[in-house]
C-alpha cells in the first residue's frame, strides 16, 4: 500500500473508532525525521484520545491496525495510545491504554483477548517519543502538537534513550546499523543536547567520535539510508559499544 493510503487510513479509522475523543494523530520517527527507508525503518504514530477507551474499541482499533501492518513497510508500524492527561501533565514512565508494533503481532493474532486485557502500563520509550513529536512530529489529524504535549523534563528524555542502548553489546552484532547509529545520536545529547535521528546521529557521530570508528559508523550510514547489508568486524563493534557506553555514562 502507498504510504499516504495508509496514513490517510489511519487517520479515517481512528477518528470512526474514537470520534470525539480523539485530539490527534501524530507521527514521529523517521518519517517525522526526514530519513525514512521503507526497507528499514517502521511508521511511528501517537494516537492520543480524551478518556479512557473500551475494549470494543481496542479490539476494532487493533483490528485495523493489523489489517494495514500486513500492507505497510516490512517493518510495519509501531503504534501508541495514550491519553492526553499523561501528554500535557508528563508522568515518567508514561502510561499507555494500547501499544502494537510487529513484535507483538503474534500475540494479538493468537490471543486478542488476552492481548487487549494485558496491554497497557508504562513505558520508559514515550520519554523519547514526545520529545521527537514536539521536536519534528507530524499532525496528521487534530490538534497543535504543542496544544497537546507539554514539557519532558531532559532527565527523562536521557533515562529514556540511555534506556534504549543498555546491552549493545548483546545486540550488536544481530541489530548492528540500529545500535551503531542509536549509540551516536544518544551521545550527541549527551555532549551536545541534540535531538537527532539516527541517520543525524551518525553524521554527527563521524564528525565527533573517536576516527578509530569513523569507518564503522560509515558503513552502518550508508546501509540505513540504502538497501545494502552490513559487513561487521565483531570484535571492532564489541569495542565501540564500550568505548560509547563509557563516554554516554553508562560504564564507570
């Protein structure tokens, strides 16, 4: 499906599905960001609604969702619902009242039930999600993102970015273009506060980390933005995730 269908298809369902209780759809991400990659990269999307939803509307929301993840991207869409108390009033972890990305969809398929009872909570991930929407979000429907989200403290952007790198070493070489990149961009915040996508990231990060990995860093831009595949050295990856958790603050 072109991805304008499937945007505009989202943003038709959800106003059906939640009418007046939707204050917006919002998208975040790569595409937000400007370097998305329909190979590699997932549509991030914020539906935040007024109130509580019932789980009738869970169920025909997910079921829509899912329908359209079959025709998005190969790494389909990455989804949040949350309430406009917690975007406006921040509350860190943030709470959630639904979530889906392509991890969970053999849940949803297995067991909607179960799925629409038990996925809801918190999560430290919104941290970085609002501040991308307030940063370079998109409103496909609704109101003014600064209408909406109000302000995240810096500490909870950083525990929430720092939060996505804990174990690169364990997922590098596996996720290596993710981890590579997503390593650059948290410490250009570090150093520098900027919030930067992961292809920013790693410009910045080959201006600004150590030339040993200058190459590495390259070479996972150039696969990001491209359709190639990465050829790693296991051990120089292993060693720049521990010299970029030591310079983040992660390591003592």
């Amino acid at each position: 499906m072109e991805r304008q269908k499937l945007l505009d298809e989202l943003v038709e369902y959800g106003c059906r599905i939640f009418e007046n209780d939707l204050s917006g759809i919002y998208l975040h991400g790569s595409i937000a960001m400007g370097c998305f990659n329909p190979i590699k990269s997932d549509i991030d999307i914020l539906f935040v609604v007024e109130n509580a939803i019932t789980d009738l509307q869970k169920k025909m929301f997910m079921d829509v969702i899912v329908a359209l993840n079959d025709n998005a991207p190969a790494k389909g869409i990455e989804m949040s619902l949350i309430r406009s108390e917690y975007c406006k009033n921040f509350v860190y972890p943030t709470p959630f009242d639904l979530h889906f990305s392509n991890t969970h969809l053999n849940w949803y398929k297995s067991n909607p039930t179960e799925y629409i009872e038990k996925m809801n909570g918190t999560d430290h991930d919104l941290a970085a999600h609002f501040v991308i929407t307030k940063n370079r979000g998109i409103v496909l429907y609704g109101k003014p993102i600064n209408d909406v989200f109000g302000e995240i403290p810096s500490e909870a952007y950083l525990d929430s970015i720092k939060s996505d790198i804990i174990g690169s070493q364990d997922e590098v070489i596996d996720n290596s273009i993710y981890i590579i990149l997503n390593l650059c961009r948290v410490l250009a915040y570090v150093q520098d506060r900027l919030v930067l996508s992961k292809k920013e990231g790693g410009e910045w990060g080959i201006k600004n980390v150590d030339g040993k990995y200058k190459g590495l860093i390259k070479e996972a831009l150039v696969c990001y933005t491209s359709d190639q595949n990465i050829v790693l050295n296991h051990s120089l990856a292993l060693e720049y995730c521990e010299y970029m958790e030591s310079k983040i603050g992660l390591k003592e």
